[in-house]
C-alpha cells in the first residue's frame, strides 16, 4: 500500500511536508464529542487552539457547537471575525494585553480565567466592559490554578470578582492535564472522578460563603473522550479529539482508527544497512514531543496509511526513532515493508501530539484535495 | 534586575512571547566566525535556517559572506529574492520539487546534495539547468549520506555525477551532527578530527578513480566554533553560532555571554508554596527541545536579564522544568528571586535551541526595538 498512498498523496499535488486531514474522520470525531455533551447536559465548548481554522471552526457549528476556548486572544479575535460570539481565554489572563481584552469584550462575551487576587486587581483597572470570570482551581496538576483545598485564597478571590461590577463570577474552571499521565482509560477515570470530586468540594464552600450560582467547566481529551456520561459537570472544553494522535491512543482516548491526520513527507533517504529511511519530516514539520513505547524507547511518529481515501493502518513496526530539525530516521525492522519504501515516495507519518504538529503549518490539506487554511 | 527588565521589555512594546534579539552580540558572534573562515582560508557558507531572515542576512555580507546554506527550496527562493547567488541545499535533494529546482537553477549558482543513485538518476531526468552537486557522507552521525567507508557506493555515484552534463561535481559534504552529544571541548575536537580523516580518506580515493577536482564541506556549530583553525576543510556551514543558546553552552562550543537571544514572555501565575512561576511560554514558543542539567533533570530554558540594553546573567537557578503547548513552568529556589518577580511581569527565557525556538515566531524585535521579519 505505501506505493498506492505515494502516488494518491501526489495526485493531490503534494510535494513538501504537508498535513493531511481525514475530513469525514473529523467530521465523526466532532459529531461524537458533541452528542456526549448533548446527552449528558453539558455546555460544549470546544478548544479550538489544535486546529485554529476558521472552516474546521465552521465544522463545529454545524455540529451546534456556539461557544468555544482558545488559548490567545489574537485567536479569540481570529475566531471573533468568523462570528463566534461566546469565547473563553483558556490560560490565565494577560493583563498586559488589556487592550485586546477590551477591543474583545466590547463586542463578545469574553470569558476570562483568574487565579491570583494580582490579576483580579489589574483587571478591574484596566477593565472598559462586562467580562465573565472564571476561578481557576488546580486538582492535581500542578500548573495554574488556586489549590482546591486552599479555601481562604479561593474565597478571598471569588469574593474579590464578585465586589467588581464588570467582573461577572461564572464559576469554577479545571484543566486535569494528569490525565496525560494515564496509560489506561481505568487511570484517566480516576483523574475525572478526583477532578468532579474536588471541585464540587470547592463549589460547596463557596456556597457555604453565598456563592448561589457556580458552574464547573473540566476540559481535557482524555476524560472527555473517556467518560461516557460527564453530568456531574456543567461544561467540558476538549480539543485534541478533533484530529486525535498517538498520544491519545496511548493513553486509551481513542482508537488507532480515530486519529484523523498525518504528515506526508518526502522520502530522501534511504539505508539497507541500517534499515532506517530517512524524510523531511523533523522537529519544524512534527514537533519534538514524543511517547515511549514497550521497549522503552522514544519515538515520534509512525508510518501510516490510506485504505481508499481514507486513513488506514499505522504500522508499528516503524518508530521514528530520531529528529532533527528538518529530517526524521524512521527504523523499519520488517524488511517487506522497507523494501517497498523508494527515494522520492511520499510517506505517511502518524503523529504524537496533534496540536503541536499542526501549529507547524500555515494550512491543511484534506484527503480530497482542499485546502484549508489555518491562523498563523 | 528582574523589575528593571521587565520595564524595559515593556518599553519595547512587549506584551506577548516575543524573540528578542541582542544584535551588537550577533554582530560579534558572526563577526568572529567569518573571521576564523578567513583566517583559516576555508569558503563562509554560513546555514540561514537558524534566523532565516532578510536582514539578519545582509549582517552577514556585511562581513563579507557570499555563500549561504538554507534547509529548503522555499528558503533559497527567499533569499534569492534578497540577492545571495550561491546556495547550497544543505538537505539531500527533494526531487519531488524537481520545478523548484529549475526556476532556482536557472537564475543562481545552486549547490544540492546527493547520496544515492535513485536520486542522481530522477535529478538527470528532471533538470534543466546546471546545478552543483555534492555528495553527503557519513561520517558517523548515521542520518544520511553514503557511509565514508563504503568505497563502492561513493565512486559509483560520483563516477554518475561526473558522467551527466547538467551535473558539476564539486566534492563531498559532511555533517558532523554526532558533535551536538559532545559534552566537552575535547570531545567536539575528537569529532572533528575524525571528520577531517574520513573525509580526506574519501577524497584520496576518489583522486584514486581519477576524481581531482574534490572540495570538503563540513558544517556544524560546535566543531566549526571550537576549532581554532580550519583549514584542514574548504568549506565551513555553521548556523546556529549566530544566536548560539544552551544547548551551545552546554555543549562548550558558546560562552554564556555569546547567547544572543531570549524569550520574552508574560508572568501569568506565581505559587508560592511550590515556588514556580508560570509563563506565556510553552512548546509552541520555546520549543519541546530540552537538555539534561547536572541533576539528570530535564529543563527547557533558564531565567536570563539585561545589563542595561545587552543580555546578561543567565539564572541557572530557575530551570523551565515543564512546558505544555501554551504555558512553561519554572522552578525558582532561590527565595529572593522567586519573591521579585511578580504576575503582570515580562521574564526573559534563555532557549535551549535557537533554531527551533525561532522557527515558531514570524518575526523578531531587537533589544532596541527595531522589528525583524523572518520567512514563515
């Protein structure tokens, strides 16, 4: 098949390292994650920062999604212009871009995150219209976020937010990014149970202080992907889903055949000793994150396939073991298939993490020849 | 130093991750190499894939370079338009932009690498122009080229080279990738040492089959900043010298004070019972690339300020411990520090790998201000 997927990925003209997505895959993945959230109840709002595309945005609304999370506010202005009108910063606030903030909030409803009674002060400063707040509480990650079990700073700030008229308290905001730690979906169900557990732990409290009214928004693909029915929050905000990678399945978020984009990339190289091949396929095309695999060793992508024109088998017999910045060595034990693999093929590789692949590129291409252009 | 840096950051305009550059130090690190080319009598080719910028570039001819190296077709075209007219294709040929290539050959001295006979064949199928050719040999990094002992390979492709009239063989290119695991001086020397013998070995027995015109290209910044003198090769092909960064450092091929570059980026969170700080500055600003510190802890950037408007101390206190997409987290020891900095502030990162740090930016501002664009 890796001569069948050559000559396909060059009909479609493709000559350079190029992402390639799986559309009706896509399509699947959305339809799937918005279902879960209309069954259980939950506000849907998706992270759009893994694709940062305004037709994959369009994609979503299709599927009914109306609010989503982006991590910039130059995204959330790119995503502003294509008529989203419910945006959440998903970081921390920059206060130091008060002046987006305020371009933003003038014309959307601008949901911004807050963790320190600092960013709470320089906001009300700063602030010229109503946004809404949101608390971030740190269940485990250790990253951002107030301490779950650190009641005073909690109050203090949530107390705070509620004194500032535009400041408009929606609730409590998780990202359980341990449940990237998870290799089995029995792990990343403990980390929502824990996550579910502790906020709503935290929202008792603030009600015990007056607080009526306090949503809980979680959001990371692997709960989100994992846990069949997400009820016990009030909104979810994954991203990853939508094109999935060898990261996901490992961790057991989603299946090989999920995973709905690859990187095609030139075969230049090509060593029977070694068995290795070599593609301009390096750090600048898949990013240097990498999974380890049973053998303990590093890898940063697979070689896959298409079946039609469709994606297909990733064969898992052909680690990209090593990357610099512009080439990748894939090892190929299994000698039919690197027989089968000339100088001048295009290949398939199958990546470990999405998002950061696709920050890579200025634009995708669909498995049926469009082109889809992404913020940059 | 941390408030003073902050201010003077914010004087510049910075408000979001942003490359800053010191150029009085990039003037003096490229300066000191086209010296040491000079000096030593080999050809300056320096790699433009580290700042790939046009004005960057005219630095260089300002200190009298001529020839360049670039890591893609698009690349050369870019620089093309700039006016350089001898460039090399410092990647074994992607004959699949085999167009490129004429539309390139038929206007400049183009210089593109081979290392086997499926790619020499499908370039005397392809061109339509002259070209210059290398052949690429392994040395011992194992990435690509023919291995400098395989004798039978290397005199076959040559002798093909030779035999084709639109191709003009101009020696053999080498790079000594395997100096970026080098720990020490000593060791980067034992690489180039080693380098040297391969690569004349392989000449002597291409002038053995008659091939008498045959240069030695190598290139890579820990050996080529290490040696003293080169003249043992024809050509030099460094590129990362130009900024340098930790990795450099660490390697011994950098003094700290050579690091020309930082990361500006906004201080979002600050938590003091971990001591860690929170920055606007995860792998899609600072990059996935890490090195190891004496602790066997990985980290992705230190901590570094200005001495008044020029780089200064770099604080190997304050390792990036952890960097998800977004957001980068570092461990601050020392108390008195870690109690200066505060949520609002701008910190400047010391990046671990220059070249990829800067491939994902679109531009750079320097120290005093002035907006640097760069090929995206």
């Amino acid at each position: 098949m890796i001569q069948e997927t050559s000559k396909y990925l060059r009909s479609l003209g493709v000559i350079r390292p190029t992402v390639i997505l799986d559309k009706p895959q896509i399509l699947r993945n959305i339809k799937k994650m918005a279902q879960k959230a209309r069954i259980s109840g939950v506000k849907f709002r998706p992270h759009f920062k893994t694709h940062q595309s305004h037709t994959i945005g369009d994609w979503f609304r299709e599927c009914g999604a109306r609010a989503i999370s982006v991590s910039s506010l130059d995204m959330a202005q790119y995503f502003t212009d294509r008529g989203w009108r419910d945006i959440t910063i998903a970081l921390l606030a920059n206060i130091l871009e008060i002046d987006k903030i305020n371009v933003l909030s003038s014309t959307i409803r601008l949901n911004l995150i807050v963790d320190s009674m600092a960013m709470v002060q320089a906001l009300h400063a700063g602030l010229k219209y109503p946004v809404k707040i949101w608390l971030k509480i740190d269940v485990g990650y250790e990253r951002t976020g107030a301490t779950w079990d650190d009641t005073q700073t909690i109050v203090s700030i949530a107390k705070a937010v509620l004194h500032y008229p535009k400041m408009h308290f929606v609730g409590l905001l998780a990202h359980s990014g341990q449940s990237y730690r998870a290799r089995s979906t029995e792990q990343v169900r403990q980390v929502y149970n824990q996550t579910v557990k502790r906020m709503r732990f935290v929202r008792k409290i603030l009600h015990g202080y007056g607080v009526k009214k306090c949503k809980i928004s979680v959001g990371d693909t692997p709960t989100c992907s994992v846990i069949e029915n997400l009820s016990a929050v009030d909104e979810i905000r994954p991203g990853n889903f939508v094109f999935n990678d060898l990261m996901q399945e490992q961790i057991g978020s989603c299946q090989p055949n999920e995973i709905a984009i690859g990187v095609a990339c030139p075969v230049i190289g090509k060593y029977a000793q070694r068995q290795q091949i070599v593609i301009i396929g390096g750090a600048v095309h898949l990013s240097k994150e990498y999974i380890v695999d049973r053998q303990g060793k590093r890898l940063f992508g697979y070689i896959t396939d298409l079946e039609g024109d469709s994606l297909g088998s990733i064969y898992k017999t052909t680690p990209v073991r090593t990357l610099s910045q512009e080439h990748g060595c894939i090892q190929i034990d299994d000698r039919d298939l690197f027989d089968q693999i000339e100088v001048g093929n295009l290949i398939l590789i199958s990546p470990v993490h999405s998002c950061l692949t696709c920050n890579l590129f200025t634009k995708y291409k669909t498995l049926q020849g469009e082109i889809i252009s992404r913020l940059y």
